[in-house]
C-alpha cells in the first residue's frame, strides 16, 4: 500500500469514530492535524485524485469540518506553491486558513517598511476565524493593481474577530467571520498578483468540488439505505426510481473529477480554469439534483428527525454556493469560444 492509500485509510478510520453531526469541527480539524492526517499529496503531482479522495471522505463525513480542512490543506499548498512552506513549520502544529474574498467594503492595506510588512483594515467572510492559528490572506499595498498575499498568525495583539453578521443555518459550525486587523505583523508571500497567477488557483479550486460530492454522496447513502431489501421495508418505485437518478448524477460527477485529476496532474503548469470549473459545475448540478431526489423520496422524516441528515442537506445547500452560477457557465462558454477548432475533444469518444 502507498504512503497516499495509507493515509486516506487512516483519515477515514478516524473520521468513522466521530459522532455527526459535529458541534465543533474546529476541535476535529486540530485533532486531523496533530495525528498528521493533513499531509495531502499536493496537487499537480501526480497524486491530485488521492488529494480529492480525502477531500471527498471528509466532506461526506460533515461539511462544515471539511471547509475547514480544505482550507487549512489548501493554504499549505499555497504556501508551498509560493516558496514560503516554512511559515507553516512550527513544533506545535498550526491550523490554517484561506481569506481571499474581497467584500465591497472591507479590504485589508499592507504597508511595507524594508523587511517588515504590516496590514490593517477588514477582512470578510473569513470561515474559522475564532479557532485557526494562522491564515493566508490577500491584502492591498497602496496604488496596487493587484493584491498580495500574507501570511498572519491570528493569536497577536490588533486582531478582533466578529461572528455578529454570521447568521447562517447551513454550515453554521464553519463560522465565517469578520476579521479586523490593526497594524498586525505579517509576512508576504510571493509576489504581488500571484494568488490567482499561480497553477494551483485553479487546481484549488477544483478540489472544492470534491467536498461537495463527499457531502452529496453522503446524503445519497441515506436514501441507498432506505432502498435497501434487508431495511425490512418493501420495495417503493419511487424511492429506487430516485436512487437511479442519484446514481447517474453521482457517478458522472465522479467520472469528470477523476478525469480532471488526470488532465492536472498531466498538465500542472497549464491554466486549468475550463477544466476546474467543468467539475465544478457538474458536481454543483449533482449535488442539487441529489438534495432534490433524496429529501422527496424520504419526506420530510428525514429532515425532521435526522439530524446528520438534515445537517448534510442545510450545509450542502449552502456549501456548493460557493460557485458562481450563471457567471462559471459563462466563462466556460468563454473558454470554448476561444478555441480555434470548433471540435471539442470532451464531446466525443
């Protein structure tokens, strides 16, 4: 067995301990990070599909504790991607957080004096703000065009956190906050520009995707189970007519992330936003169809008095809005349009 298998087999054994829904996912993710089941195959490596096999086992286990644990993996890509892997070292180990959302209103400023650097102003929709040590984030030197990722430990005086506009239901454990920074040290990290220029934007965000269909498959098994002739119930055309439709949904969604995975790892160095948002949108449009699916077939029992269950389906349905909608269908539209060749190769056999 690789050291890849082995670590997913170990995650997996450990998320099956946990009792969900999860209280407080933040607790699981330092837990995740001490026994170093954070230690993902980087994307682009070869490895990229492992990397979204446990992205996907933790998303199936509870949504909120896998934005967590896609973030905290995600920033120590980055900061590997961008030559600062040391800011993540530590004796103790450090949780971790991507902030890039750029809210109208709330910017962070950097100013840089020589070899120190310092940011301050406001950063929101910061998810696990209260409970990461450290985050990578985009802040905004003056005049710049183009924003500059940091590096910021968060337990230092001139950093006050608020979870007052926080008013969610769905992923209400991920408690994403405000997050205000008063002249607080921080380390730049790469050049400026860099968050998006890089390769491993776009790989990042594919792999998000793998989270969403962990928690839609998760949902998916409850109504398998409902399904299933050993349950003691008879046979419902109904309940098996939707498990149909959620296994085709399911399986598709399955079969365009393993490619993608395959095309990143052949191609790391390429722009892969058609790639990355094609999965994204599939896997968006499956776990839509299987929140529609299930919840019919099971009623409204379901959703009443389980509470995983009911969970998954609130964190879901606010979790894969993290795409874009309509604006991701238009940039794959822009994409393909600017093809010479009117032949694409994804159409055909």
């Amino acid at each position: 067995m690789n050291s890849h298998a082995s670590l997913i087999e170990r995650l997996t054994c450990q998320l099956g301990q946990l009792a969900v829904p999860l209280a407080y996912p933040s607790q699981e993710l330092r837990q995740l990070v001490e026994a170093r089941l954070d230690a993902l195959p980087l994307p682009g490596r070869g490895c990229t599909l492992e990397r979204w096999r446990a992205l996907a086992a933790v998303g199936a286990c509870d949504l909120s504790l896998a934005k967590l644990y896609e973030g905290h993996t995600d920033a120590l890509a980055i900061l590997h991607e961008l030559g600062a892997a040391g800011h993540a070292e530590a004796d103790t180990p450090s949780t971790w957080a991507v902030w890039a959302a750029e809210a109208p209103g709330a910017r962070v400023r950097l100013h840089v004096d020589g070899d120190s650097a310092r940011i301050s102003g406001t950063k929101a929709w910061c998810s696990g703000a209260q409970d990461v040590s450290h985050a990578v984030l985009t802040a905004w030197a003056p005049d710049a065009e183009q924003p500059q990722l940091v590096a910021v430990a968060l337990r230092q005086p001139g950093v006050s956190i608020s979870t007052a506009a926080w008013q969610a239901v769905g992923m209400a454990a991920s408690a994403s906050a405000d997050v205000h920074f008063d002249e607080v040290p921080a380390q730049q990290v790469g050049a400026a520009g860099a968050y998006l220029a890089r390769p491993g934007f776009w790989q990042g965000g594919a792999g998000v995707a793998a989270c969403w269909l962990g928690g839609a498959a998760a949902l998916a098994q409850a109504l398998h189970r409902a399904c299933d002739p050993a349950s003691g119930r008879p046979p419902d055309a109904h309940r098996l007519a939707a498990l149909g439709r959620v296994d085709v949904q399911l399986a598709a969604a399955a079969a365009l992330l393993r490619e993608t995975a395959a095309w990143i790892d052949a191609h790391p160095q390429a722009d892969a936003q058609w790639m990355a948002l094609r999965a994204r949108q599939c896997v968006e449009a499956a776990a839509r169809q299987v929140l529609d699916e299930t919840t019919r077939a099971l009623g409204a029992t379901s959703l009443c008095r389980d509470a995983a269950f009911a969970r998954r389906a609130a964190d879901l349905s606010v979790f894969i809005r993290q795409s874009h909608a309509a604006r991701d269908d238009a940039a794959i539209g822009g994409q393909l349009a600017q093809r010479h060749s009117p032949g694409v190769p994804a159409w055909t056999l």
